[in-house]
C-alpha cells in the first residue's frame, strides 16, 4: 500500500499543471483499481520472492554445542549453492523430474490431443458427456487423488494385484524401479481432461469455413486432422506443453502422499520435495532458498528452451 | 534468553497459558487443572503433529517473537529446538527438584550440560507383539533372543509368513535396536560433539539385518503400522511385530484381530545390551518467549506425574507410556480384553522400562540424521548393505553438523 501511495504523490506534482482536480482523479482512478491486486502481488508474490533471493545468499552460522556462544549471519557469496548442488539426493530429484517428464508430458500431450480430436470430430457421439467425464479428474485434488489410486497400488489391496496374481503375474506398483511411473499415471490421470479442454477450445475457435473448403477439396477426416487441425492448436499445444513441463518440476502432493505407502520415495524425491525437506525438516532456510531458486531456474531453461525449439521449427 | 535473568512467578494476578499439543482432547485435562487453579488457566490448541506441520509452525512462531508457553516436543527433537534458542532451561526454574519422579533414562533424554529442556510426557518403551497361533504352526513360541527370532522366521518362511517387517525408509527402528545392543551415537564432550556410529553393537545389528533381509526372513517392502502392513497382519502374514508399547492401540485397528495377539519382552542380543529399547516418546517445553515460565513448569510437572494427570492424558488423548515413575496409570494396570486378558502392561512393559539404554541422548539434526541414514538403507534393495549405509550415514552426518556451524569429531568404540 505505502508504494501505491508514495507512487501517486510523486507523480502529481509533476503533471497536474492545469485541471489540477480532474486530473488527479484521472491518475488516482487506475492505481485504485490496481491497488487491491498490487497489494496482494507484492505481498504475496513478489516481496516472498525477494527474501527468497536475499536468504538464499546469506549463511548462519551457531558456535558451541546448541549456538549457545553466538549465532552469527553473514554474506555468503554462492555457498549455499554450492551446498544444494553437493548435495546428490537434490540433483539426482532434478534428474528424476526431467526423465518423468520426458515420458510423462509426452505421453500426456499426446493423449490430450487424440482426445480433443476425437470429441470435436464430426463423428462424436455425446461429445458433451464425454468433455466433462475426461475432466473430471481434475476436479479431484491431488492429494486425494494419490490416496484413491494409493488403493489400487497397495499389495493386500489392491485388486488389481490380486488379478495379476491369478495369472501369476507379480506386480510392483510401489518398488524403487516403478513408483516414478505409477506417480506419473496419477499425473496424467489428473491432467490429461484439462490440457484436452484447452485443445477443444482453440479447435472450437477454427472458423467453419476452414473445414468447408478442406471438404469441397475432398479432405477425409484424417486429412483434415493432419493438415487443418494440427497445424492450427499448435499454440494450444505449445501452452499446455510449457505447463506441463513446469507442473512438474513442481511435483510434490503425489509423491508425498505416496510416501507412506512406499519406502521408495525419500524425503528428496521431487525437487519440491528436497527444498521443502531442507527448510522445514532440518530447518536451513537459506539453502531451501538457494534450492527454490535453483529450481526456479531450471524451469525458466527449460521453458525457454522449449519456446524457441518450437519458434525455430515453425520458420 | 537462558542467560536472562530468571523471570518471577506472577504474584497474585491471573495468568492464561496457551499450550499447543497434537493431543487431542487435550483440553479436557487441562481443564481438570483449570478448576483447581483459578490464578493459572492452560488454553490448549491443536496443532498438526510434529513434522507434519506442528514444528514448522512453532519454528515460525519462535522466529517472530512469539509462539505459545508449552509446547508438545518428541524427544529426540528437543536438541533441534535448542539449537534455535527455542527453549527455557527449566532447571533454572527449579525442574530438578521433581527430577526423581520421572523414569531416569527419559530424565536423561531431556537433561544437556547443567540444563533441563522438556518435562517427559510420555515414551514408549519396547516389546514383542506376536500371534501365538501363527508360531505354533511351526511349533515356536515367542523368540526369547535375536538368534531364536532368526531360527522362527526361517521356519515360518516355508509356510509364507514374516515373522515382521524391516523398515527401510524408517532408520528409527533400527535405531532403536541397535540403541538396545548398547549403541549411543552421539554425546556431547566439552565444547564439541562425538559421534560413534561404528561401534560393535550398531556394526553387528547392521550385519544381523543385512543377513536376515538377505535370507528374506523379513520383508522390507513396508513398515509397521502403515496401510499394506494392516492388509498383511489382517491376512494371517505377519507373525510378530517388535515396537513399542504404544503400539497396542495400532494393534487393534488390526481387522479381526481380536484376542489373536498376545506380548512378549522384546527379544535380546547375545552378549552385552539391555533388555529393551524404546521408540517415541515425547515432552511438553516451555517455549523461549513464554512470560510465566515457572506457572507452566508447575502445571507440566502435575499433568505428567500427578495421580489424575496421568489418568486424564491416557482417558482422553491415549498418550505412549507414562514418564512417572511410580504409576503408569489405572486404565493400564488391568488386563486386555484385545490381548485375550493377558495384563501386558504390568506384565511385559513395566519391566521393560527399567531395562533401556541409559546412556543414549538425541542430538541437534536427527531428523536429518534419519533421513541420511534412510537414504542408506533403502540402496539395500538394489545391493548396498546396512553396513556401509550406517558407515556412510556417520560421514554424511558429520558433515551435516559442519554445514550448521557446529564441532564435532569421531571417537573410536
């Protein structure tokens, strides 16, 4: 509030020569309206964010037994850095997040749009049915969502597994080697009715007339798919692409509620996961800073990375 | 703040304690204090239990200024709360005078250098859950020692069943029996601390699991208590269970379980060691801003060892075994209808309490400790062993320790 305000005194002056009343009211109307989200941007979005930054470069250091003889905080330069990228358990998590989502967002992306495409072709029967049962998972939250499936995962409860079984077929939905992927079907499960809905709405948005002149050209609909359809989600497909990608370096619910259910997952399993560990289990606010913005980062790469890959490839 | 000086008792006026706890129904105790105390009245408020949320928001709370007078504080988390200044030095308040009503190996769980930082609310000593009908079908009885626990489970292999389960992703319970084999890992010497994590008792319990997960005497695809372990215990696959007392309420979430299970002394090592161990166990702390430190002692002291204290916190929160040396609580010194009437508590746990590890104290980082120690274990499944993970877990911790600013040197056993 107090830079909205000073914000609007040291503009005044300077540009209230004439009409002084009215133009005050002018300047003061758009800072009002801002005022209620700015409030809450800065206080909530970008001042965490500085202290963020600031914690991350600083270091507290305790002398005697307990710090009993002093605790003393200074300017570290990288070091705490340096401490997030020794440490293995954080960047083997980073690894494990870009693994997960090469296969995961690409698996999801892929179903997404076969699903949008299915429902907006001409053929579709119920499509209105059939959008909000595919999204309704997404109405579920993760937590919930982890647990129900958690029920389908543990051996002595899950039917599945007991089917298997009769066809002795042993299954591991838990083990160390597979629990990433029985957390990446939760993942897609989730999301995969929402990203279709993005789709459905930029193919809602192609005009008619497209279509019409694709059928006076003799297009089945394969060819309309391929070369109509495709070609105009791409920036759908770009979008929920780039979400996705940083949905999951943001994982964190699933795996932390499977946790209790499979010793596989430690305490650093997601990144999420690791810096959370690091400011809230052992109480290093500064290096779960360091982390956070270390996490920031790659997100921010990868991203970008992506962004440009597809910007080159449509020139 | 523990060199500050020493604050006086309100004379005369109203004082209100906030005590924030994961207990629940917490207020029905206090309230039972309240009626008797006018002057000094104990709010309690639920909080989300320990690292489950609890500590952060104390942790929080203590970084602005504030935060209740008592707090519900493990054990084992104490130290971490010191390292912040979190905590009021009670002996400075006079808490050594009740010192001899309290179990003395708790007493020594919460004692540092010349201080006192929790009054012990609760732990829970060690035995031996087992279901008799399930041993008898290869004609054994409870296993009395380590190495007739390890001849039973080879036998109830051959008709599928584990005699338990070894937590991988849970070191506490390795820590717990090795602490049982006369381990005490880290101690304080002077201005610095030591650590041993490679004495002969930890080193040879490391080598007794490694070989029984080797032979697949115990299963480590779960731990006690959690959802695929009910599904096993209720499917006639789990034997026994070594854990702690307060483990019979779990126990009975156990479906159709009732009147199968019975409890034993926890099994013991060879040569050397103690008759039990202990896991959990928890305290309540006076909180470094709390402006009536002695007022909160005092009601501590009358929650954890008076007559209708106890009874009070079993009744209403079921609280682990009681720290009070001398009464471990009516309800507890009757037999179990769960465990086919047999009087356990006074059978089995009381003993178990005189016969723990004295020596063991907890130490600033041992959420991290145990994390680190987590990670080792779990390389078991894919060809690592106890061995070196307790071996590298002593490198990574020392580490830890420097990482905080804090001295700390190995000894050799």
């Amino acid at each position: 509030m107090t830079s909205t305000v000073s914000a609007t005194r040291t503009r005044t002056p300077s540009s209230s020569l004439r009409g002084k009343s009215q133009h005050r009211k002018r300047m003061w109307a758009p800072w009002a309206l801002l005022g209620p989200f700015l409030l809450l941007f800065i206080l909530t979005f970008a001042l965490p964010i500085i202290i963020a930054i600031g914690e991350s470069f600083t270091k507290v250091t305790r002398h005697g037994i307990f710090g009993e003889k002093g605790v003393t905080t200074e300017f570290a330069w990288f070091s705490n850095y340096a401490q997030a990228l020794a440490n293995g358990n954080f960047i083997a998590s980073i690894g494990r997040m870009l693994l997960f989502g090469v296969v995961q967002v690409t698996v999801m992306i892929a179903a997404c749009t076969v699903l949008a495409l299915l429902l907006e072709s001409a053929s579709a029967r119920w499509p209105g049915f059939f959008r909000a049962a595919y999204f309704l998972p997404y109405g579920i939250p993760g937590v919930i969502a982890t647990i129900l499936w958690s029920f389908l995962y543990v051996p002595g409860l899950s039917p599945l597994i007991d089917i298997a079984g009769m066809f002795r077929i042993q299954l591991d939905f838990l083990g160390a080697g597979t629990v990433l992927w029985s957390i990446a079907n939760i993942v897609t499960w989730t999301y995969t009715g929402y990203n279709m809905l993005i789709i459905v709405a930029q193919l809602k948005a192609i005009p008619t007339d497209v279509y019409e002149a694709a059928k006076v050209d003799g297009a089945g609909p394969w060819r309309v798919a391929r070369s109509i359809q495709l070609p105009l989600i791409r920036p759908a497909l770009v979008l929920t692409t780039v979400f996705s990608i940083i949905g999951t370096l943001q994982l964190f619910a699933e795996p932390q509620v499977l946790q209790s259910v499979a010793p596989a997952i430690d305490s650093e399993y997601t990144p999420n996961l690791s810096a959370y560990t690091t400011a809230f289990a052992y109480n290093d606010y500064n290096v779960a800073a360091a982390q956070a913005v270390l996490i920031a980062a790659v997100a921010f790469i990868l991203s970008f990375t992506f962004l440009r890959l597809t910007n080159r490839s449509s020139k | 703040m523990n060199s500050a000086p020493v604050i006086r008792p309100a004379s005369g006026e109203k004082v209100t304690l906030t005590y924030w706890a994961w207990l629940k129904d917490l207020q029905n105790v206090c309230d039972i204090w309240n009626a008797k105390n006018p002057n000094v009245q104990v709010n309690a408020v639920w909080i989300p239990g320990g690292n489950g949320g609890g500590y952060q928001k104390m942790h929080s709370a203590l970084a602005a200024g504030g935060g209740p007078d008592l707090a519900q504080i493990e054990l084992r988390t104490i130290p971490e709360f010191m390292l912040v200044n979190g905590l009021v030095d009670l002996a400075r308040y006079g808490a050594k005078d009740y010192a001899d009503r309290f179990d003395k190996t708790l007493w020594g769980q919460v004692s540092f250098v010349d201080g006192v930082y929790g009054i012990p609310q609760d732990s829970g000593p060690m035995g031996l859950y087992y279901r008799p009908d399930l041993l008898q079908k290869v004609g054994a009885d409870a296993p009395k020692t380590w190495d007739d626990w390890a001849a039973t489970a080879a036998e109830l292999r051959k008709a599928k069943i584990y005699i338990d389960c070894f937590p991988l992703a849970d070191p506490s319970w390795f820590t717990a029996v090795a602490t049982q084999a006369g381990a005490s890992w880290l101690k304080v010497d002077g201005d610095s601390w030591t650590i041993n994590m490679t004495d002969d008792a930890t080193l040879n319990t490391a080598r007794f699991f490694d070989k029984a997960i080797d032979k697949d005497l115990v299963t480590t695809a779960y731990a006690g208590f959690s959802t695929p372990w009910f599904a096993a215990a209720a499917a006639d696959n789990i034997a026994t269970l070594t854990s702690a007392s307060w483990g019979d309420a779990l126990l009975e979430g156990v479906s159709g379980g009732k009147g199968k299970w019975r409890v034993a002394a926890m099994p013991t090592w060879p040569k050397g060691g103690y008759g039990s161990s202990y896991i959990g166990g928890s305290t309540a702390a006076v909180l470094a801003n709390s402006k009536h430190p002695k007022e909160a002692l005092e009601f501590a002291i009358w929650m954890q060892t008076s007559k209708e204290g106890i009874d009070a916190l079993i009744k209403n929160c079921g609280i682990g075994w009681s720290p009070d040396r001398d009464y471990i609580g009516k309800q507890r010194e009757q037999p179990s209808a769960f465990f086919g009437g047999q009087n356990y508590n006074e059978e089995v746990f009381l003993p178990a309490t005189h016969e723990q590890n004295p020596d063991w104290s907890w130490w600033p980082i041992t959420q991290q400790s145990f994390n680190i120690l987590a990670d080792g274990f779990r390389k078991k499944s894919s060809g690592g062993t106890l061995v070196d993970a307790v071996a590298q877990a002593e490198k990574n911790i020392i580490t830890a320790f420097r990482n905080k600013g804090l001295s700390i040197r190995k000894v050799e056993s």
